[in-house]
C-alpha cells in the first residue's frame, strides 16, 4: 500500500491526494467559485483582489497571473477547478493540454488522433 | 418486483454537451461518436426502463472539496443542474424517485456501505449528458432518476473491488424494491483521458479496448489493479472507469453485450459505450 510517505511515481502525473488538496484548498476553492457568472465576473475586474479575498500564496497568485496550468498543479491544483479558470479565459481542454506539454494546439490535436490509429 | 433491465456505460466529457447545443451530431468530428448511440435507443425502446440509476462523479458542482464523500446517494424529489463555470449551457431538470432512493440507501447501509445521503443535489455533465444522449432532446426526461456519485477526484478513491461491491449491492436493493418497475444502471466517465501534467492527452487504446471486454465477462479482472495502477494506465480521469464497473456490478448474473462503440478523440478522451444486459 502507498503511505503518505513513500508515493508511487507514475511520470508527468501528479495525483490529487490528501497532501495536493490541502495545499491547494484556497486555489481550488477560488476555482470553485467560479461556478457563479458573478464571480467570475469580480475576478476579471480585479484579479489580485479576489485572489486576495480567496487567500491564495504567493506560488498561487504567480501560477494564476501567469495563466500557467503546470505552476497552478504544482500549487495544489485540481484539473476539474482548474478548467473553471481556464474557462473564464476561454481556454479549452486542447489548449490546457497543449500548454502543460509544450505543444502547439493542432500538434496536440493530431496526438490525440495518433492515440486512436495505434 | 423491480427488475434490472440492463446496464450502460457512457462518456461524459463536457464538450458533448456544446456539440449538442449546436446540433453538431453530424459534423465530421462528432459523427462517429454520435453514431453510436441509435443502437442503444433502440435497445432503451426495447427494454422500456422507468428509472435510471445513474453512477458518476461530481466535477465541483454539488461537492467541493471542503466535503468530500466516498459514496453519495441522491434522495431528492428533482434534482437540477447548474453553471458549471465552463460555459456549457445548463439543462431543465430531472425527476427523482425518492421512494427507490430510500430503498437503495436503506439496503446499502444495510450491507456496511456508510453512504452519504443527499436530499438536495444539483447535478453536473457527468449526470445530465448522458441523459441526454440516452434520451436526446426529451425535456422532460422520460425516466424518474436516483443519482450514485462516486469520488474519483480527490485521492484516497474507493477500490476498484469496493466499487463493484457497492454496484452488485444497488443490483441487491434495486431486485428487492417491492415496486413493479424497470430500472436502467448506468455508468458514466473515462475511458482513458488525463486532462493535467506532461502527460496530457494520455490515452491507452489497448487498455480501454480490453476493459470493454472483460467488462462483460470478466468484471473482477480490473479489481487486480489498485487506483494507482489504473491510474497509470488509464490517466488522471480515465479512472472515471470506477462508474462503469459498478454499473456492471449492478447485474447479478451472466451478461451479454447488446452494443458497444469506441473512437478516439472527443476533446481530450477516448469516448466509449457500451449496453448490457443480463442473459
């Protein structure tokens, strides 16, 4: 079995477990909020200041200024509430994916395609 | 008595529910998915369910991860969606069965399963769209439903053992229901997808090809895997896979496969479905 010690690696994974969540709780309860056409309103007006309302870290804040999906999983983020964020900024699922792998967006397309001839 | 006519597993990716929205079911990129499913309405015209029990999990719109369950059962009269925060459009609501809710949370709490139980749920794309695929364009929908949510997002996650106990114990509940109705169990999410790290747009074709068969004959083969392993070969949120063998353990007896379709991508998932019945 995993103990919160000893993790299992798999490459280019991070798994959203216990450690994860309570680091990321403040980004992805910010996240979380922007379930609401309000919020994500407020957030686009002023981003530092709802960043502050949510009680992100500094890691936090410069993941989400940046717009950086790797930086924001490396602060805890969870994919699920990270994609409420991307949304707001009209990122689709090939653009995160594209992004997190250094690809352009048709060059992780044509990936997925790939996946499906193999 | 209640009787289980049968069981589906389905893919529920948000970007469904836009394709839909803009009638894109014929559209180069969306048809060979869509094309799957009039073998399964008609397969649904056949068995003629009532209710629906569907098995998903929540994306951070009922739950957040301030509580967390490992199993929750719905009990509520109508069960709604919401903003999601991604912009898909939201859907009318859905009739609950509270009485069959009741029963199933009674008899799994009966078998050890501590449930949480839910008399107010708002319920996402993992809830709705298959719904909607199953059932295109009925608003209302025409099955009374009970929703199972399953957390796979915040690990430690139920076994792959543990969540084909829970589906053959709701198979146990739904066959004692002293109702004279026809219940659907359907499973929702995967197959193999990983939306987040370096190893996005992972998708394991051969992994995914194998599970839709044993699935039928097999089921206990992917209770060999930990999470961990299924998470290796299926990706961050290709273990939505959960829901479907629950969905599966939700048929007692020996299983056929009426129907299945497979294509890889709808958004950053290898799509998959899949209709059994018991023999």
């Amino acid at each position: 079995m995993n103990s919160g010690k000893q993790k299992r690696e798999i490459p280019g994974t991070t798994v959203f477990d216990g450690e994860a969540a309570r680091k990321g709780y403040a980004l992805n309860k910010m996240c979380y909020s922007f379930n609401s056409a309000e919020n994500r309103a407020e957030f686009l007006k002023d981003q530092d200041a709802y960043c502050t309302k949510f009680g992100l870290n500094d890691q936090q804040r410069e993941a989400v200024r940046s717009l950086n999906v790797l930086k924001m999983i490396e602060a805890g983020g969870n994919a699920y509430y990270l994609a409420k964020l991307g949304g707001i900024f009209g990122l689709d699922m090939q653009d995160i994916g594209a992004q997190q792998t250094g690809m352009t967006k048709d060059e992780f397309k044509a990936k997925l395609v790939e996946a499906g001839r193999r | 008595m209640a009787k289980i006519v049968g069981a589906l597993g389905v893919t529920h990716v948000p970007y469904i529910g836009r394709a839909i929205a803009h009638n894109l079911q014929q559209d180069p990129y969306w048809k060979p998915f869509f094309d799957g499913f009039p073998a399964a309405h008609e397969w649904l015209a056949k068995v003629r369910p009532d209710v629906a029990v569907v098995i998903y999990n929540d994306h951070g719109l009922n739950f957040f991860l301030d509580k967390q369950p490992t199993f929750a059962v719905g009990a509520a009269p109508e069960y709604r969606n919401a903003d999601e925060g991604w912009g898909i459009p939201t859907l009318p609501p859905y009739q609950g069965d509270p009485e069959l809710s009741w029963h199933i949370i009674e008899s799994l709490v009966g078998e050890e399963f501590d449930i949480v139980s839910c008399q107010e749920m708002v319920v996402d794309h993992a809830f709705t769209l298959p719904l909607e695929l199953f059932w295109p364009g009925q608003h209302p929908c025409p099955v009374r439903t009970v929703p199972v949510c399953i957390n796979t997002v915040q690990h430690p996650l139920p076994t792959a053992a543990r969540c084909f106990k829970l589906g053959q114990a709701i198979g146990r509940a739904v066959e004692s229901w002293d109702e004279d109705a026809r219940v659907v169990v359907i499973g929702t999410g995967g197959l193999s997808h990983q939306l987040d790290g370096q190893r996005a747009g992972f998708i394991n074709k051969r992994f995914d090809l194998l599970f839709l068969e044993k699935l039928i004959n097999d089921p206990l083969w992917v209770t060999r895997y930990s999470i961990m392993d299924l998470v290796e070969l299926t990706g961050t949120q290709g273990i939505e896979l959960l829901n479907w063998l629950a969905a599966r353990g939700a048929l007692l007896g020996d299983v056929e496969k009426v129907h299945s379709n497979y294509h890889i991508p709808i958004s950053n998932t290898a799509s998959g479905l899949l209709v059994m019945e018991g023999v």
